[in-house]
C-alpha cells in the first residue's frame, strides 16, 4: 500500500472481524481503502493453507480443481507437468460473460466481497493473492465484468474469471479513466502479473462474491427507500389533510411488529405534534389506504431488512469456495458452499417487498392528482391560475410515467431461484439463481426510486398548494419536513406552468440511490 493510505479518510481493514454490509458501501461509494490485518494469527493461517496445499500435491494427493479437470470432469486426472496450468485455463474459458458491464460501485463491492470470503483462511491461497486483490480495490483498477453469465452456482463463475483475469493481468480494466489493458494498468503500480497458484484460479472464481455484493448494494436502496416512503407518506398526508390518528403510537402498540411500529413512529414525528387546535381537523375519519395502511406496507420491508442483513453479511463473511482447506487440522473438505440459496431468496423477497413499495407510492400520487380523492387541491397539482390554468397539466404525465414504472416493477417480481436450470453435464443440476435475482432486484429499485422521485415532487407540490388553501392550517410542518421540502425545492421549483420534467426526475432519482439525505435519525 503507497502512502496515500495515511491521508484516507478511513480504511477497511481485512481479516480482523466480520464485515457488515456499510464497510463493502464505504469502499464501493465512499472512497475508502482496504487494508490486510497486520495480525499476525491472520497471515499464519493463510499461510498454512496454502502451505498445507503445497505439501498434499508434493506427495501425489488428490484435489478437485487442483489436480482434476473441473466440474462434470473432476474424474479427469491432470499431470502433474500440467497442473500449474490448470489455473489459468479455467479463468480463459469462463471468458463468455454478455449482458452490461457492472459499474465502478458494483465492481468494488465485488472485490471487496471477494477478498474477505479468501481472508476466511479456508481457500488455500497464498499471501501474494490477497495483496494483488487489495491492490486493485486500493488503486481502483476495475475489472469490466459482464452481469450475464452465471446461474449461482458453482457460485459466479463467468464474471469472476474476469477478476482473475486481472490479478494476472489479461483482459481490459478502467484505471485513472481510462480503459487498458490490465498488464499496463499492473505496470504503472509497478506489480506484475500474479501467476496463479494451482487452487487460485478456482478460490477466486467458485464463490458467491458477484451476487453478495450487488445484495450488499440492494439491500442500503432498499434501506433507505424505505425511510423515503415514510416522508413521502407524511407529506401526501399533509396535502391531502389526511388523519394524524392513523399512526397514532397507541394504535400500534396493539400489533407489535417492530418495523411496522419503527414506520409508523416516524410518520407520527413528521406531522404536526402541536396541540390539536394548531391543525385542521381531517377531511375523513380514515383515509384510503394507501395512506392509512402505509406503515404496515413499509414495515414488511423495514422487518424483512433484519432477516436479509444477517443472511447477506454470513455470506458476506464465509467461506464460499470449493474445495475448501484447512490448513491447520490439514483436511481437504469437498462440498458445495458456493451455491447462492441465501442470496436469491433474500433478493427474490426484497424485490417483491421493494415493487410494493413502488405500488404504494404510485397509489399516493393518483390520490394528489385526482380532484375527485385530493380534497381541493387543484387538477393534477398544476400552480398555474387564472385562464392559463386550462393550458396547464402539472403532473398528468409524470403520474403516467409512475404507473408505468410501478407496472415493469411488479411484473419483475417473478422469483429467480425457482428456474434452476441445469448445466455442466448435469453436473450442476440444481442452481441457485442468485445474480439473476440481485440483478432483478437492483432493476425494481431502480424503477421504484423513478417512483419515488415523482411522488417526491408531487408531494411537496401538493403541500404548496395546499399552503395557499383557506384550510392552511393543516398544512403547518415539522422542521424535519420543512427541511426535507427546501431540499427538494433546489432541485425542483414549484410547478406553476408546464415545463419538462425529466432532468428534475433524474437528479432526484440519483439523490435517492445515493442515500445521502439524513431521514429519520437512528435510535
């Protein structure tokens, strides 16, 4: 590692503890290094491992993938005048990935996920790969990894080659902005090609690392997409001058599901807590449900978040090769820990937790728009008055385009993990689906936060209008909420004649992947 480690804002360290999901984000977005342990208990026992490794094929013991031809021809033995070439012939023929190349924050996420699962100690691989690995995150030389090519197990085979393939310094990287070869980029850090040892090429490639990071990434979208939903709630709440009681801390103590009575808290603490007579009555004892039964929708993600964390950082924090090696107790344990079961259903379930999400803000918004279910706001949140009023059409289209995100995002919700297919020969004749799953998940976020961005708009719209109403009272806001809407309003001004509005969707739909608004502070 160069010095320029000790002007870093902050470092991951490798091999000291278990990593949770905001230590692979604090590399993939916010800049961070990595570093090894400086333990010495962590270098001996990658050591051993590869040590132990070196002495079983000295004396003519047999590996799968060491000494034997890979999956349905582990029955093929390799001569020993060959096995060092083994290695690198597995990560050239896995180069067939299609599809879109992963971005710079997908990339690191998966050399991040990568190094920690051979940080585990149980892949026999030398020191001198991990420092390579390390390097690369270190000096962000990214591997161009195409999202297509692997059905989750024997883990991610196709994209990972490519992450091998740049250890030893074949294939293309982006490096400094520019596209290279990865030799030349390996060249101006002054590191030379790793030469694979014989179980490298396989530690590096049979693992769940691609679908573990891009879960990494889902699950902080989701995260705070969630905490959104509960402003946006609290907002169309207030346009609408719907009826505080319905999330009333009483209400919920009688149904305990602790993400569900987290959402509804923080929807109570964003409307007006003033004594009653500071706020207009409600317009109706109980509101549609898409805003009365918002809390219960939100807090079906906010629980399944907790169940997903833990499932995601075990895997995160595991070994998920094949064969693993012990090193010290000097056994070789043939199994199947690459296969990436946790990972689809957590993503199949996030999906379809994330796509409800979608269905309920789309539902709010028709609610705003509508003059026969928005309580005299006026027709599609248009600012405009007078006779240019009848030339105006506010949000009429994004409200379209909504429902049109919202449909693609529901009909994307179809669970991966059950179109197992089989392949190899039969020999992986049961498949997880995992990427497929993490990459259907990361596109219903996307499409959701689109979502997410109208409503935004259109929420602090329709609390604008109703500030000018004679009933303004009930539009009186937290200072949360205040801020939240000033935010939003440097982006997007109030909508009083037609304008296009794309450029303003994207910028919030970008706020809102990157997180970086503070909603709700953590308890």
């Amino acid at each position: 590692m160069d010095n320029r480690l000790a002007a870093c804002p902050a470092s991951v360290e490798i091999g000291a503890r278990r990593l949770r999901i905001e230590d692979v984000l604090q590399v993939a977005r916010d800049n961070a290094l990595v570093v090894l342990s400086s333990a010495p208990e962590f270098a001996r026992r990658i050591r051993s491992g590869a040590a132990f490794l070196e002495r079983l094929l000295a004396d003519d013991g047999v590996v799968y993938g060491v000494n034997t031809g890979y999956g349905d021809s582990c029955t093929i033995r390799v001569p020993p005048d060959l096995v060092a070439e083994l290695p690198l012939h597995l990560t050239r023929f896995h180069g067939c990935g299609m599809g879109e190349y992963l971005d710079d924050e997908a990339t690191l996420a998966v050399l991040v996920c990568r190094l920690n699962s051979l940080a585990q100690g149980y892949s026999g691989v030398r020191w001198e790969l991990l420092e390579q690995l390390a390097a690369l995150i270190e000096h962000r030389v990214l591997p161009f990894i195409p999202c297509e090519g692997s059905v989750g197990a024997s883990g991610d085979l196709t994209p990972l080659s490519y992450v091998a393939a740049a250890l030893v310094g074949e294939r293309d990287v982006r490096h400094a902005g520019t596209r290279r070869p990865a030799a030349e980029a390996l060249a101006l850090l002054r590191r030379a090609p790793l030469r694979l040892a014989p179980k490298e090429g396989l530690a590096i490639m049979n693992g769940t690392a691609v679908m573990t990071a891009l879960a990494c990434l889902a699950w902080q979208r989701a995260e705070t997409l969630s905490r959104l939903c509960c402003r946006l709630t609290a907002l169309a709440a207030i346009a609408l001058r719907g009826n505080r009681g319905h999330f009333d801390p009483r209400l919920f103590a009688a149904k305990p599901h602790a993400g569900q009575n987290q959402a509804a808290a923080w929807i109570w603490s964003d409307l007006h807590a003033g004594e009653p007579g500071a706020r207009a009555e409600p317009i109706r004892l109980q509101d549609r449900y898409s805003i009365r039964c918002a809390p219960h929708v939100i807090g079906v993600t906010r629980d399944a978040l907790t169940w997903m964390r833990r499932d995601i950082e075990n895997e995160l924090n595991s070994a998920n090769d094949n064969p693993l090696i012990d090193g010290d107790a000097e056994l070789v344990l043939h199994g199947g820990h690459f296969y990436g079961g946790h990972i689809a259903f957590a993503m199949d379930a996030l999906k379809t937790a994330v796509a409800n999400l979608a269905d309920l803000m789309d539902r709010q918004l028709a609610l705003l728009v509508d003059t026969r279910y928005n309580h005299g706001l006026p027709q599609n949140l248009s600012g405009s008055c007078g006779e240019r009023a009848s030339i105006n059409h506010g949000f009429k289209a994004v409200q379209i385009g909504a429902s049109a995100w919202t449909a693609e995002a529901l009909k994307l919700t179809m669970p991966a993990s059950v179109f197992s297919r089989s392949t190899e020969c039969h020999n992986q004749d049961k498949v997880s689906m995992g990427t497929i799953a993490a990459r259907d998940c990361l596109r219903v976020l996307e499409l959701s936060e689109q979502v997410a961005a109208a409503l935004t708009l259109a929420s602090v719209q329709g609390v604008k209008l109703r500030q000018r109403l004679p009933d303004r009272a009930a539009a009186e806001l937290t200072p949360a909420v205040t801020t939240f809407m000033h935010l939003v309003s440097r982006h997007s001004p109030f909508l009083d004649e037609d304008r296009a509005l794309e450029s303003e969707l994207r910028a919030l739909s970008g706020l809102i992947r990157a997180g970086r608004w503070s909603l709700y502070p953590d308890a």
